[in-house]
C-alpha cells in the first residue's frame, strides 16, 4: 500500500515538475514578479483570509447546536458543497440581481462583479467544510461538562468560549481547510464577480484568464504559486493533525 502512496505523489511531483520544461526560466522568473501575478496573489491571500473568518465565525455556534441533535438542517447548510460551483456561483448572481431582497443588498454591499462577491462565493463554497469536523468535535465533549457549564448560568457565548479549548485542534484544521478552499475557489466567484483583470482576479481566475491569452510563462508561474501555498496550508494541517494524536 505504502508503495502505491509513492508512486501517486511521484506521478503528480513528475506532472507539476515538467510545467518548468515548457518555458524558459528567464521568462518564468519575470512573469512571477509581473504586477498582474503580484495582484492575483494578493487579492487571494486577503479575502481567503476574510472568507475563512467569517466561515469559522458562524460554523462555530451552528456546529454546536448541530452536534445536540438539531440536525435537521444540516443538508440544507452543506448543499453548496455538493452542488457544482458554478451552480452555487449561478444562484448567488440571479438572487443578487434578479429579486428584490438581493438588489437591494448588492446596493449596499456591490456582490456582483465586484471584491465583495469574491468574498461570498468563497464564503458560501467552504462554510460546510468546517461544519462536520466541529460538529464531530463538539460531539466527543461529555454532556456531564457541558451542563455543569451551564449550571453556573453559563450559556450563548460564554458556553462555547469554555468549550473552545475541547474542539481547538479540529477549530484550527477545519479553519486550514476553508482557507485552502477558498484560495482554490474558482466556480462561484467567477460567476459571481465575474473574471475582471486588475479587480476581480484571484490565482484561479487569473490562470483561467491567462490560459485563454496563450500567456504559458504566467500560467505556469501562477500554478507554482497556487501549488507552493497549498503545500503549505496542507503542510500545516498535516502538522495540527499528529500533534492532536
């Protein structure tokens, strides 16, 4: 098995490796410092960080209240994760520019093809997958502590503020795990915000728009970058994850 483990990676290392044959290393080196690649970088960066904070802001609580057995909801919470992004990305642009509810909140907070919606189609993509690990978390915790927490008049906030420490290492590689999603996210927020250079491009969208341009030496410096910070993240998880066991 172990050796079936090394030969995967080594097929997926050997593809990523060949993209450096493509072009030469000069070019390479220019597109990695190019104000386009620099833009998409950044612009990833900050709002897959915003994303992940506002996901793990209210997965929290909703995580709770669904592992006490209030899970009647919980297919409606993880649906646009098995929905194609795209769909999800479709169903956010005609709600926030074809009814009355969603113009009127695209008027105050510009969703559609603007920063904002990037945002909430990278929101909406990753929030059920911090759902389940907190929920099986927040499972593991004795009811005996959670109503002797609650005995000193302990509720709301203060309850899952006493419980934070039980659920930490699955808070914190659940928190990866939305942060890697949405720096990944592509097909909701190129519905959504549309694939706008210099305003709504992210790392995907930028290698989407740079494929189409024939532009190979960005593409591939855009790949390496996408692929270093996701070994990253991943890296980090993997770590969280033995220092638990």
């Amino acid at each position: 098995m172990r050796v079936l483990s090394y030969l995967v990676a080594f097929l997926w290392l050997v593809a990523l490796l060949s993209l450096f044959t493509v072009v030469k290393v000069e070019d390479l080196m220019r597109a990695l410092t190019d104000p386009e690649v620099l833009y998409a970088l950044t612009l990833s960066l900050v709002t897959s960080f915003i994303s992940t904070l506002l996901v793990m802001t209210f997965a929290f609580p909703i995580a709770y209240e669904l592992s006490r057995g209030s899970s009647a909801l919980e297919p409606l919470l993880s649906l646009p994760n098995a929905m194609p992004p795209v769909a999800v990305g479709a169903t956010l642009l005609l709600f926030f520019s074809k009814t009355p509810i969603g113009a009127a909140l695209n008027s105050v907070i510009h969703a559609v093809f603007s920063v904002p919606g990037i945002i909430i189609a990278q929101s909406t993509v990753s929030f059920p997958l911090a759902l389940k690990p907190l929920k099986s978390a927040f499972k593991e915790i004795d009811e005996d502590l959670i109503l002797a927490i609650k005995s000193h008049g302990c509720y709301g906030l203060c309850l899952l503020s006493k419980l934070f420490k039980g659920v930490k290492s699955q808070f914190k590689s659940a928190s990866l795990l939305v942060y890697s999603r949405s720096l990944a996210e592509f097909g909701a927020s190129v519905t959504l915000a549309g694939a706008i250079r210099f305003k709504t491009e992210t790392l995907p969208i930028a290698i989407y728009l740079n494929l189409e341009s024939g532009d190979v030496a960005k593409v591939i410096s855009l790949i390496t970058i996408s692929a270093v910070l996701a070994l990253v993240v991943l890296t980090l998880s993997v770590g969280w994850e033995l220092d638990k066991g």
